[in-house]
C-alpha cells in the first residue's frame, strides 16, 4: 500500500528501529518484491522521518519460549529499538502470558505502544477496553490487513523517537564518498578496512557488540577521500581474531541509508549465501549504488574460483549492472580495482542528466519499442526530465502510464543506464501522467 514514490524520499533514515508483528510492519513498509528476500527489517518512509521497522518473530510469553533463538532475537531487536510497539490481536483478547511479555517490554525502559490489530469489523470501544488493563497509554486500534490506523499508528511514533539523532550519519557535507562495507559476519570487513587504512593506523573504536551505531573512518587513497561507514567496527588488528560480532542488520541498514556506495563483502569460500542477497537487495531497495567484492579469492583452486563464478553469475542477475571484484582482504589484492569501481559506481550514481537529452533518449527507447496496447491504446510516453541522483531518477511524463508493466519499465531503465552509462547504480524511472 505504501507505493513506490515513497521511495524516491532521499531522507537518510534514522536509527529508530521498532518492533512490530507481520501484517503490521507490512502495512508499514513495502518492500521492492522480487528483491528483498529477508522480509524482516525495512525502511518506513510513509511519515515525515524515515525509520527503521523491525519485525520480530514475536515473543510467546511461554519460559521456554523466551529461552529459544527466537526470543534471543526479539532481545536483540529490544536491545537495539529506540521504540516498541506491543501488537496484540483483538480477536484473542487478553492472554495470560500477555503479563509477562509486557514485563519484558517494560524491562527496557524504551517508549511502548499498544497496537490492537484486526479490530476491522468489531467494536472499537470494546475492542480497546479489555487492553486498557495494561495500562499503557498509547494504545492504538489497528487493522494492518487493510491498511487501516497504520497512519495513525506512525504519527504517533515520530514524537517518541530521538529526533535527528543520528543526522550527522546521514553526512552529505564533505566531498568524501561515503561507502557503506556491509557483509555477513567473518566476511572480511574488518580485515578490509584495516588494510585500506594501512597496518600502522591501528584504530580502536568498538568493543564488539556494544556501540550502536556504525562506525565511520576517514580515509584517502589515490588522492581520493572517502568516508567508511563500518559496521563491524575497527577492531585493533590483533582483536580481529578474537572479536566475536553480533551481526546486527539495523547496523547494516543505516549504513547502508548513510552511505553513497554499498560495498557487500561476500565469503568466496561460501559462493552466495542467501543473507548475502537479502543485504544486496536492501542496497538496491535504497538506491545505493553497489559494487560486490568476492573476498578471500586467495584461499581457492582453480576448480573453486569458477564454481564461485557461476555461482554468482546465475544469483546475480537481478543487479547485473554491479560490478563485480575479486579480492584478497588479508594479502590485499584487487583493493585498487575495487575502490575504482567504488569511484565509478558513485560518478554513476551521482551524474547529472538534462532535461532535453533524456527526452531525446526516450524518444529513441519509444521509436524502437513501445510498451503493449491497452485496449487498443497504446500508453504515451511524452517527455523526460532529471528527478534527482543517487540513485538517478527519471521522471517521464505521458498518459496511460499506470498500465506499463513492469518488464517495460525495465526495458527504459536498461536504455537509459547504456545511453549514459550509469553502470554501478540502480535507475528508478518514475511516470507522471499528463502535462
Ligand atoms: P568481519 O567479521 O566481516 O569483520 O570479518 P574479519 O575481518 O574479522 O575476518 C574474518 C576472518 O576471515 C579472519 O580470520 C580473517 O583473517 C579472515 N580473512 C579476511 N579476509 C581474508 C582474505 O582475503 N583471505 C583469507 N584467506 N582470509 C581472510
């Protein structure tokens, strides 16, 4: 329901991670289908101030429950979340382990919501009251399935959480290219940022797992600066053995919203790991542009190194357009050729477009080939103009363009990405009808 134009929204997000129950945070956050596979953390930009959205696979209230993974997972969420929200279903009423749940909540001392899902169809009044005995102020009726109180619902959430907290994350003042080294833990990220930054800067920023936000380093090279958004932390070489990382996705979420460029580490050794998709995705969900760097290409044999290849030549498609390097974090090899592709993918993404010369394109895209009739109408695609960068956004203005699918769609933004070369960064095509 939150449809696509909310994604142009270039407000970096904020680290305001919550916790919410399934039907809910899909009515908060809709996600690019086909591409996010982890379908439990996203951005909400429906309210004035993007934030973070974390489901949780819920907390059974049940002892042994909240000794399992799951609750684990919950605790983490709980941990890192700057607010909660309790959804409770109104058709169940109120459970018994409701109590110890809502303790737990408590515990954290973090501001608390009460949604009451589905209550379409009942009454409201009677719907809430059997909930008043928790005695939590905010309480909020909700009906996520159709998309109703969801307004109300992140209206109510923006004045609990820290305002601009984390601005600074967003950056944009320097002229420093801001890249986000994003991976699954063991990846290499540590290792990577130490060698870029040289073995005899031995910088302690992060005993793992207790700071929360991620981590930024200056760094030039080649005559270039960039500002590494780090989410492993930089770990004093010596630790980087020992330090075990409590892989947190909000971390890697909010560098990747601060960041110009995602740079996703990926294991060689492990081909492609499904986390390792969903990370990508997420990049791309952003806008980011992306370069994917395959680390630890030392350790493998002739026959593992084309193995990967396929691998990641099949798993990849979806964001062909990325450039892909190999390297070896720890003896240092590629890192030339990777920060070119970091420098490339940024210019890419970063590249002014004209009004006159995207119409030009466009035409050309139209003239050799049209999007499919719709009732014996074919959609008209009059004019272009420049919608933004990072990532490049362009605006074509025609009629019946809420009838182009999504395969034309990708036909323009592939036109569009040869015409200007806008290799290492996603193209968002946005259609506005008439004038
Ligand atoms: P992080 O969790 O992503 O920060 O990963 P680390 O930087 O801590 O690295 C995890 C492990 O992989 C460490 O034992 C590193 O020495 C090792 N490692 C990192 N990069 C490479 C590489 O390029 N080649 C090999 N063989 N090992 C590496």
């Amino acid at each position: 329901a939150l449809a696509a134009r909310e994604r142009l929204s270039k407000k970096p997000i904020q680290a305001q991670p919550l916790v919410v129950g399934d039907t809910v945070r899909d009515a908060l956050v809709a996600d690019l289908p086909g591409v996010t596979r982890d379908r439990h953390y996203g951005v909400c930009r429906t309210g004035a101030r993007p934030f973070v959205v974390v489901d949780t696979g819920g907390l059974s209230g049940v002892d042994e429950g909240l000794d399992g993974l799951t609750a684990q997972q919950v605790r983490l969420a709980i941990e890192e979340a700057q607010a909660l929200v309790f959804v409770v279903d109104a058709r169940d009423g109120l459970l018994p382990q409701d109590r110890n749940i809502l303790d737990e909540l408590r515990r954290s001392g973090k501001p608390l919501l009460l949604a009451v899902n589905k209550t379409d169809g009942l009454d409201l009044h009677d719907a809430l009251a059997e909930f008043a005995r928790f005695g939590i102020a905010a309480m909020l009726p909700l009906s996520a399935a159709h998309n109703r109180g969801t307004e109300e619902l992140i209206a109510a959430l923006l004045p609990v959480l820290p305002e601009d907290a984390h601005e600074e994350l967003a950056g944009g003042a320097d002229d420093s290219i801001r890249v986000a080294i994003v991976g699954r833990p063991n990846a290499g990220k540590s290792t990577l940022v130490n060698r870029l930054l040289g073995e005899e800067r031995l910088i302690v920023s992060d005993v793992a797992g207790t700071t929360r936000d991620p981590i930024r380093v200056p760094l030039e090279r080649d005559g270039r600066k960039y500002t590494l958004i780090d989410t492993a932390g930089v770990r004093r070489k010596a630790r980087v053995e020992e330090a075990v990382e409590k892989f947190s996705v909000i971390k890697t979420l909010q560098s990747i919203a601060a960041a110009q460029v995602a740079l996703v580490l990926v294991d060689a050794r492990e081909n492609l790991a499904d986390q390792d998709l969903t990370l990508i995705g997420h990049a791309v969900d952003e806008g980011r542009a992306l370069v994917i760097a395959v680390n630890k290409w030392d350790g493998l044999d002739a026959y593992q190194r084309e193995q990967c290849q396929r691998a990641l030549e099949r798993r990849l498609q979806f964001v062909d357009w990325a450039k892909t390097v190999f390297i070896s974090a720890l003896h240092g090899s590629g890192l030339r050729e990777l920060m070119r592709a970091v420098v490339r993918a940024h210019a890419a993404a970063t590249k002014e477009l004209g009004s006159s010369d995207l119409t030009r394109t466009l035409e050309q895209a139209y003239q050799s080939y049209q999007p499919p009739l719709v009732r014996g109408h074919a959609p008209k695609l009059r004019f272009a103009h420049p919608g933004g960068n990072n990532p490049p956004t362009i605006v074509i203005h025609g009629s019946r363009t809420k009838h182009i699918a999504p395969a034309y769609q990708r036909y323009l933004e592939n036109f569009f990405r040869k015409r200007y070369r806008l290799e290492g960064t996603p193209v968002r095509i946005v259609f506005r009808e008439g004038e």
